[in-house]
C-alpha cells in the first residue's frame, strides 16, 4: 500500500474517533452545566478544554454556548468536532482507491449536513448536533466493519482508532485525579466514555473511584477500556509487520513502545492501580503519544520530522 494511502487510513480511524469521543464528552458536560446550578461554568468550561487540549485564547468567562462554539464548532481548530470531521472528509476523498464507496457517501454526506445542524443547535441547543455526530460515527465504523477487507488499509484505520481512543479515555480519566473517591464526577467520566451502563452491569451498580479507573484502564472485555485498545493496536502492528525480528525478537519502536505500555496495564497489581494515578495517567499520556510519533515516522515518512528551532508555535 501507498505510504500516502495508509497515512490517510490511519488519520480518518483518529478523526471519525476524536469526534466521536469529543462529541460524547461534551454532550455530558453540557448537560451537566445546564442541569446542576452549583457547577461553575466557566471553571468547569476551562477544565474540560484543557482536557481536550483546546486553548481558551482570552480571559473571558465562559459559558455552555461559548463552550460549545470553541468544542463543537471552531472549523479551524483540529481538535473541534466540525475541524475533525473536516478533516477525516479530506483524507477520505484522497484515498478514494482504497476506501468503499460507502465509507465515502457516510463521511461526504456528514460533512454536508453539518451546517444546517450547526444552525439548528445554535438556536435549539447543542445535544441534537452531538447526537448527530456520534450517530454518523457509528454508522461509519459499521459501514467500515461490513465493506472493508481485513488487509493493510483496514488495520492503519483500526490502529489510528485505537491510539486515539486510548489517549481520549487518559485525557478523561486525568480530569478527575482531583475528585474523592465517591465524587459524582466518576460517573460523568463513565458516561462520557460510553461506559455507564456496562460499568453498571459489570459491578452491580457499585461507585467507586478505584472500579471506575480499572474498569476504563485495564477491563479486557470492554472495547473503549484503554487496555482494550492498546491491545487491538499492538495486534494491528504485529500484523503490519510480521516477518520483522522474526529470528531476534527485535520490535520497532512503536511495538516496542505499545507493548511496554499494555504491558504495564497488564501486570499492575490493583492495589496499586490509585497509587500516584497522576504520574501514572501522565506517563501513559506519554507513551501514547510516543507510539502516535513512532507510527507516523515507521511508515509515513521517508526522512526525519523537522521541528524548526528557535520559534514555538501554539495551536
């Protein structure tokens, strides 16, 4: 496969994810801000910016509509849910050779129904707009399950869901570090990764922040755990590359990297599991960055990425 068409598989898989989980996110925090008139909105704004990665850019309070505007609808900022599925649009209309015409008709027909959901939400509210999204997101990995072949194209968009559905359950579990082990804040946590109902179920209904931190970092059955998702991207990569170190046991540095980070999920004892959750969740944070970059430089590009010096750039 064209390095050109694997690299635009793998960032569709990312960016049909981070919209999808964005929009989860922010549909629960909003309903949150609007529902209990203790919450401070402009805090509790900020705080779920900075777990988006999302610059506020101004001192100005913030409120469930500025919010929403900067989360859901800013087209110039990756990290917003319209910029994200700008952006999965684009990649899939450059792999048109290696993506089903159905995959395309689900992320083209999204993408054009986005302004007039966009116009509606400003006026009626923000859930009908998420709802929207997270629904187009799953009719596109259904779509995606049921006409793609399991070869290389299907595993770079499987692996870039994977690492981008890690680091948005990290980036969730981070924001509540703070909390007390019987905040109500876990259960927003839940509900923003999808998991209540099955956490629920899992441990009777039980609250508690330990369950709740091993349930979305190591359960093994549960398809948005970050676990789960380390796995299925590590079996991606294994497939990707078979014959590699076959003889030697040599791995490349984003297997490396992936391995060591599921593994030290794996064998962690769950008594531990709470103990300095903040440098743990950081490092992992780290790692799965790391394993992003790895990626990209294995089979993306032909030469070194080049970071200018001298000047930052902020996003």
């Amino acid at each position: 496969m064209l390095a050109r068409n694997a690299e635009s598989l793998y960032w569709i898989g990312r960016y049909v994810e981070r919209a999808d989980d964005t929009s989860r996110i922010l549909n629960v925090s909003v309903h949150q801000l609007l529902e209990d008139a203790t919450v401070d909105p402009d805090n509790a704004s900020r705080q779920l910016l900075a777990v988006l990665g999302i610059d506020p850019e101004g001192a100005e309070s913030l409120d469930v509509w500025k919010l929403t505007e900067l989360v859901a609808y800013a087209k110039d900022n990756p990290a917003s849910i319209v910029g994200s599925i700008n952006s999965a649009r684009e990649n899939t209309r450059g792999a048109r050779e290696v993506v089903s015409t159905e995959l395309w008709e689900c992320l083209n027909a999204t993408w054009n129904a986005v302004p007039d959901r966009q116009r509606y939400a400003r006026r009626a509210g923000p859930h009908a707009f998420l709802s929207f999204v997270e629904e187009r997101a799953a009719m596109f990995a259904g779509l995606a399950d049921s006409t793609m072949s399991r070869d290389d194209g299907w595993l770079f968009m499987v692996l870039g869901r994977s690492i981008e559905r890690a680091d948005m359950v990290v980036r969730l579990l981070l924001s509540r570090v703070a909390d007390r082990a019987s905040s109500p804040g876990w259960i927003t946590v839940l509900r923003s990764a999808g998991a209540q109902d099955t956490y629920l179920r899992t441990y009777r209904g039980a609250l508690d922040a330990g369950r709740v931190v091993q349930f979305l970092l190591r359960d093994t059955l549960f398809p948005r755990s970050v676990f789960h998702a380390l796995r299925q991207a590590e079996e991606c990569l294994q497939r990707l590359d078979p014959g590699g170190g076959a003889r030697t046991n040599e791995k490349s540095d984003a297997l490396r990297e992936l391995g060591r980070a599921r593994s030290e999920l794996e064998f962690l004892r769950p008594s531990e599991l709470l103990t300095d959750l903040p440098r743990r969740l950081g490092a992992l944070q780290t790692s799965i960055k790391e394993i992003g970059e790895a990626v990209s430089l294995q089979y993306f590009s032909t030469s070194p990425w080049v970071a200018w010096s001298g000047a930052e750039v902020s996003l």
